[in-house]
C-alpha cells in the first residue's frame, strides 16, 4: 500500500485525534496501529547522568508541522548507527515527541476511469492509518549529549543528512552543560 504524501497532512492548526480507551463505547478510536519507534532513548544514559556527556545538540522545527512516526523511526535508525559506530557507547540519544495523533484516510479509487466511478464523500471521516507527533515551532525532535567538540561536528554532518526525511525546516541548537561538582554538598 502505498502511503499518500505528508503534504496531504499539513494543515496548521490540526485538532488532535487521539482517545483511546479499554472499553470500547468511550473510546473514539475504535483501532489503532502500535507505536513504529522501536526506542526513545539509546546510548549511555549513566555517562550522561554522571556528566560525562557535557556537549549537547538539540534538532528544534521551524514551523508547526505534523511528524509521522515512520518518518521518526528512519531518522532515529540512520543517527543511532552512524553513533554507534564511531562513538560506541559514548553518547546519549533521544527521541523527544511521542506519537499521539493518529492520521485518518478516506481510501479512495485511483487510476484511469476512477474520477467516473468514484466520487468520494464530502467531509468523510476516513479510517485510521498511522499515528503522527503534532510539533509546534521550536520544539524538539531530537536531544543528542557528547563527549567531545570533535563529536559534536560528526553527528551535526549526520544530523544534516536526515533532514530530508523530515516534512519541516529545521534547526541544530548546540550548548555545553557544566557541572559543577563540590565536596560540601
């Protein structure tokens, strides 16, 4: 099946639909897909607790956008490996939004002669497909803590070259945490 484009979700000012309940008569969604994001958080969390992992990068959006978690899973696929790989076990890696909002479709012909034969509904509801974050300007997607500036530069070229998975303009925000550690304390 083949997915419609995020352009067909980009409406501004969405109203989020997401109540799920265990009995059935009160839950607005009567099926759901499971969550697509495998993990939200990846790396050494004890080292990032310790303050080993003082740089830290944050991806933010530059405009109220709806994310699919499809879209999350393959750009947290792709960094987390290119992590791995070059810094094992030296890192701290999260996924910020959770996928709340599930996407609705009125499926609908396609291909020659189908506008003759079908003509679809005026304000359909449409059956549930996927789940999607609902982000607002300057929200995070990703938090990633480092060890070292030489860290920060790699995982910004990584952090570059999943930009095109995304629907939004984003931006890479970078600070450095100190930790101040006393005795008298």
């Amino acid at each position: 099946m083949a997915m419609r484009k995020a352009g067909a979700y980009s409406k501004k000012h969405v109203v989020p639909y997401t109540r799920i309940s265990k009995q059935k008569k009160r839950a607005y969604v009567k099926a759901c897909s499971s969550s697509k994001i495998v993990k939200f958080s990846m790396g050494n969390f004890d080292g990032y607790n310790h303050g080993k992992l003082p740089h830290v990068l944050t991806m933010v959006t530059d405009e109220n956008i709806q994310i699919r978690q499809n879209a999350l899973e393959a750009c947290r696929q792709f960094v987390h490996k290119k992590l791995d790989e070059a810094y094992p076990n030296q890192y701290f890696f999260k996924v910020i939004p959770f996928t709340h909002h599930i996407q609705r479709e009125n499926k609908m012909l396609t291909g020659a002669g189908a506008d003759r034969t079908q003509k679809g509904m005026q304000l359909s509801f449409g059956k549930t497909i996927a789940k999607a974050a609902i982000l607002r300007k300057g929200a995070g997607i990703f938090y990633i803590a480092l060890p070292n500036p030489k860290a920060v530069s790699f995982t910004r070229v990584a952090l570059k070259q999943i930009r095109s998975k995304l629907p939004c303009k984003t931006r890479i925000l970078q600070f450095s945490v100190m930790y101040l550690y006393s005795s008298n304390i």
